[in-house]
C-alpha cells in the first residue's frame, strides 16, 4: 500500500508538468510520430549492417554465443573487421517482446531519437531559457538527418545522442563539479557505439576537460578521479584495441569475451592518421566532409533528395549562428555553457579531416550545426513575435514537403538498398523444401540475411561456413549449411530451391519452376516437387 500511495502521490506534479508545457509535448509528440509510423517498413526491407547487428545480438541473447562461436563479446566481430555489439543488446529488450524482426531491432534507435529530442529541451533550456530551448527541439524534431538516422538500426546512429548527453553533464557541470563524471563517464560508454568514437571521444574530451578547468576552475581532484572512472568504463574497449593492434590473443573479462578480429580492425583501416600519405589524405577528406555539407546529399539511406540533411536553409542558418555563438563567448571570455557545443563541433571537423567523410562517419557534426541554426533564429526573433511565426510556418512547410516525400516517394526508391523482398523470399524458399537452396549474389552479404530471417542457430553456421575470401575485411560466405550464394556457385548441382534476383527471374522458366514475387526478389520452386 505504501508503494501505492507514493506512486499516486507522483501523479499531481506529473499533471502539473504536463499543464505546463503543452508546446513541448507537442513537438515531442510530433517527433515521435515521424520517427515511429511505420517503422518496420520504412525503410523497407533491411540493410546488411541492421542484420548483423541484430542476428549476432539475438544469437547471443537464445544461445550465449554470436556467430564465430564468441560467448557474449564485447564487440561483434561481424565481416570481420569489428562492430558493436551493445547497439544490438539494445534491442533485447524489443526482440523478447516482438521476436527478431525490422520492427524489434530499430524501436531503440527510434526511442533514443525521441530521447534526444528530450535532452536537447533540457540542454538549450540550462544554456539559454525557454523559449530557445523550445525552437531549438522543433527544428530537432523536424530534422530530416534525425528522423532518418532515428528510423534504421545502423550502429553509428546512436553516437550523437550519447554525445548530446555527455555535453548535458558537461554544461551541469559549470555549477556542480560532480557532473564531470557522469560526462566522461558517458563519453567513454559511447565508445563502445561506433568506430569513429575512439577518435572524436579523446579529442572531445581532452578540449571539455580543459574548458572546466581553465574557464570554471573545476578542481584538478576532481577531473582525475572522473577520468579513472571513464577509463574503467572503457578498459574492456582499451583492450580490445591493444588486442587488434598488437595481434594478441581474445580474452575472457569476467562473464564477456574481447574478441581477435579476423581481419584489421576497420578504425584502423579508415583512419589516415600516420598513413605514409596523411598531407593529402586530411586534405582529400576536408573536400569530401565540405562537399557533403554544402551538397547535403549522401546515401539514399541516409539522405534523401530534394531535402537534405538540414533542409536547403540549415547550413547558412548554422554559419550565421555559429558566428552570433562565438561573438557572445568572447564577450564572456569563454566562460559560456555554450563553449562546449563548439568544441563539439571542432572535435567533430577533426574528425571529418581523419577519414573519408559520409553522413554515417561524421554524423556527430550534425546536431551542433543545428543548434547554432537554431540559436541565430532565436535571436533575430526572440522580440519579433510576427518573424518567429513566420519562420515557424516555413520550417513547417519544408518539413510537410519532407513527410510527404519520406512516406510516399522514399519506399519506392530506397527499396533497393535495402533489399525489399529478400527475407520473404528467403523465407518461402526455406518453408517449401528441406533440399538445399541457391540464394542470389545480387544482395550485399546475403548469408546474413539468410541468417537472420530463419533464425539460424549459430553453432550450425560456425560449423559449416566456407567463406570466399577468409580474412577479409568483408569476409562473404559462399555457403553453409545447405545454402549456397550465387547463381554461379550453383551450377550443375540441383536444388530444391532458388532466392533470385529480378534480372536472374528469366533464367527459370514458368513450365518447369513456380515463381513466387516479393519486390525485388523472387522464390523459385521446381515444379517437380
């Protein structure tokens, strides 16, 4: 009973905070619709990194193991070159409730877009009040970059809001210290989220740290005693780097496994960080990273276009704010919260100058630029009700025009990168027989869809696999089990089934195989069976 009453006695301050902001909560709730509706079909299909993630997440989640046979890694060894593992235990929670589907394994990256929507609020509300913090949390919301990245299950994609939740502790610790730990703490969890962060992680860290000691004079005490426990949160990944880098053999960490990569690690491999041509690399990379911010065009699954990734005006509204942001630090004389947003975004350039830039790699630098844009629109507004509404009306415009191309034209012309069609082909062609099965080469790694749309048990692929090119950063199977991938692998044997490709149908006639259709891809069944 006593639990009861204190549960109830929660109810009148949550009606309260409700009362009091309806804006908020409607933007919220926007962004949450935009970010939700139909999510296990829009994207349609799924991508070969959403699968791998997901497969290795739900083989360790029913058999302990991923499928190389690694008891609960640290990481995912994947192609062979790395992948996290945690942006796949994340969806646990949604695969026990909703099995292994589109729909489980992309829920926490939409629910951690909508989070991010809440510590934006949050954040801009500490640095600069309300009202800023309510535009800044709209253009979030509407955001094509952020809904798209929010609606697939690529690893990469949950880097920024662990960023943005580190900068929150780091702006809260300005007036309590403390908070530098719960900061770097976070900081070193998100390196276990993507490669780019073994990067962007010490960099940032290096220039926040800095700024609270010089600008708010946090103790030196307790900065290192934060920086023990972020390295302590981080040691499993430390290790996991020196074993890769030094060729030394996996080890066992308490209940996990940090894993020997079978291939170079892909951080090491993308980085032009002491390469023999680093002058022309960091200059190459520079053009690529401007190129994609001015173009604001990338993969059809990470852009669209006709939008962008911040809309047509996003990137002269970051400048302008930008510029507004550095005037008011200097008359602060760097002490302002908003300092650590532009060592986020220096942290972020480095970061582009590093490695070839694409919306995945860099996508760190995209939540800075939009609160600078954000942070200009407030001020030139903050006193002009009437040009608020106006620029409120036409964000809203632009935004109308995206929804309708995202839900309407985006299907149809992502569904090819993301393989409309294969996991039901896939799965008629396993269902209608139990002799061996030709899967097409015309996907990108196949077997891993194969894997995750039957449920394979990952002790069978271990045992079985034939990889076409072992030690490869893209290890491919050729085959396992009774799978065999590409049309040419298959030649002169018989099976009891075929997954093909559309421009493979005409190779199977209709007297003599049972064609079944789904998008792109087809089933077909020998007739004689």
């Amino acid at each position: 009973m006593k639990s009861k009453k204190t549960l109830l006695s929660l109810w009148p301050s949550v009606d309260q905070w409700i009362r009091e902001h309806p804006v908020l909560i409607c933007i919220i709730f926007i962004g949450f619709l935009v970010r939700f509706l139909f999510l296990g079909s829009i994207p349609p299909g799924l991508n070969q990194d959403e699968a791998m993630t997901a497969y290795d997440a739900w083989s360790v989640l029913h058999f302990g193991i991923d499928h190389y046979g690694v008891r609960l890694p640290t990481m995912f060894i994947a192609w062979g070159s790395g992948m996290s593992a945690l942006s796949g235990y994340l969806a646990w929670p949604s695969m026990l409730i909703f099995g292994l589907s589109e729909f489980s394994i992309r829920l926490p990256h939409c629910l951690l877009g909508v989070l991010a929507l809440l510590i934006t609020y949050k954040l801009i509300q500490e640095i600069s009040g309300e009202n800023a913090a309510l535009l800044t949390t709209l253009l979030l919301a509407v955001n094509p970059w952020h809904i798209m990245a929010s609606r697939w299950a690529h690893e990469a994609n949950i880097l920024p809001t662990l960023m943005l939740l580190a900068v929150y502790f780091f702006v809260k610790a300005t007036k309590k210290k403390e908070y530098s730990i719960f900061a770097l703490g976070i900081l070193a969890f998100s390196l276990y989220f993507y490669a780019t962060a073994l990067a962007m992680v010490p960099i940032f860290s290096f220039l926040a740290v800095f700024a609270l000691w010089f600008w708010w004079r946090t103790p030196v005490r307790t900065l290192f005693f934060a920086s023990e426990v972020a390295i302590i949160i981080a040691l499993p990944m430390i290790l996991y780097v020196a074993i890769n880098q030094f060729n030394l053999n996996a080890i066992d960490f308490f209940a996990t496994t940090i894993p020997k990569l079978t291939s170079p690690a892909r951080y090491s491999t993308l980085s032009s960080l002491f390469s023999s041509t680093m002058g022309t690399d960091i200059y190459e990379n520079g053009k690529t990273l401007w190129r994609l911010l001015v173009h604001q065009e990338d993969y059809i699954w990470n852009s669209m276009p006709g939008t962008g990734l911040l809309y047509v005006f996003g990137l002269p509204l970051s400048g302008l704010g930008l510029i507004v942001v550095l005037r008011e630090i200097w008359q602060k004389k760097g002490k302002h919260p908003m300092i650590f947003i532009v060592l986020w975004l220096i942290a972020a350039i480095l970061l582009g100058l590093l490695l070839p830039a694409n919306t995945n790699r860099v996508n760190v630098i995209f939540l800075p630029l939009i609160y600078f844009g954000a942070h200009f629109v407030h001020v030139i507004t903050k006193n002009h009700a009437f040009v608020r509404i106006i620029a409120v009306v036409t964000v809203s415009i632009f935004f109308g025009t995206f929804v309708h191309s995202y839900f309407w034209w985006y299907p149809k012309e992502a569904s090819g990168a993301f393989f409309q069609g294969l996991g039901p082909s896939i799965r008629k062609a396993a269902s209608a027989t139990e002799k061996p099965i030709c899967v097409t080469a015309k996907a990108n790694m196949p077997y891993i869809s194969v894997l995750f749309y039957n449920q394979i048990d990952p002790q069978e692929f271990k045992e079985t696999v034939d990889y076409e090119n072992p030690g490869a950063e893209f290890q491919n199977a050729r085959s396992f089990g009774r799978y065999t991938f590409g049309l040419d692998h298959c030649a002169g044997k018989e099976y009891g089934a075929y997954v093909l490709h559309r421009n493979e149908r005409e190779q199977f006639g209709k007297d003599a195989f049972q064609l079944f259709d789904f998008e792109h891809y087809s089933a077909a069944i020998p007739r004689r069976l």
